[in-house]
C-alpha cells in the first residue's frame, strides 16, 4: 500500500514539474490548472496543481534566501516596510 503512495506521490510530482512552466508562464491558479488537468484525463488533478503552484513559491524562496545569503536585500521583506517608516529610512546595515 506504501509503494503504490509512493508511486502516486512521484508521478503526481513528475506531471506538475512538467507543467509547471506554463503554468507559471500563464499565471494559472491552483482552479484553473485543476480543471485544465480534469479536462486532460489526469489522475489526481487537485494535487498537481497544488504540487505546481508550490513549486513556483519554492522556487521564489530559494531564490530570495540566495539573494539574503550573498548579502543582497530581500525584496519581499524591503516591500513590507513601508517608506515612510523610520527604521527604513535608517542606513542599519553600516
């Protein structure tokens, strides 16, 4: 029973990493790649669309935590504080 998961697990995996660029370069939502993946006769539909649309923020976090890691700024945190907080305004990185 564990193997045929398993199975499962990987070949769901397998189809949304071979979609995953044009979902990514449609900006398709988890719904939408859901129903296009039911229109298209794939088992399991809900979880490959699930399993793309982390890959793509799998993807944004480990680009980011490179960018952290080499001492660039990280965008996504820079875009939450706003500009007219004190602390931004601050040069704390001396």
């Amino acid at each position: 029973m564990h193997l045929i998961q398993f199975r499962e697990i990987i070949r769901d995996a397998e189809v949304a990493y071979a979609i995953h660029p044009i979902v990514r370069k449609y900006l398709l939502t988890v719904e939408d790649t859901t129903k296009a993946l039911i229109a298209c006769g794939v088992p399991r539909a809900a979880n490959v669309a699930r399993i793309t649309t982390r890959l793509d923020m799998t993807a944004a976090n480990l680009t980011e935590r490179k960018s952290v890691a080499k001492g660039e700024s990280a965008p996504a945190v820079e875009a939450a504080i706003p500009v007219d907080n004190p602390v931004s305004k601050n040069n704390w990185r001396q």
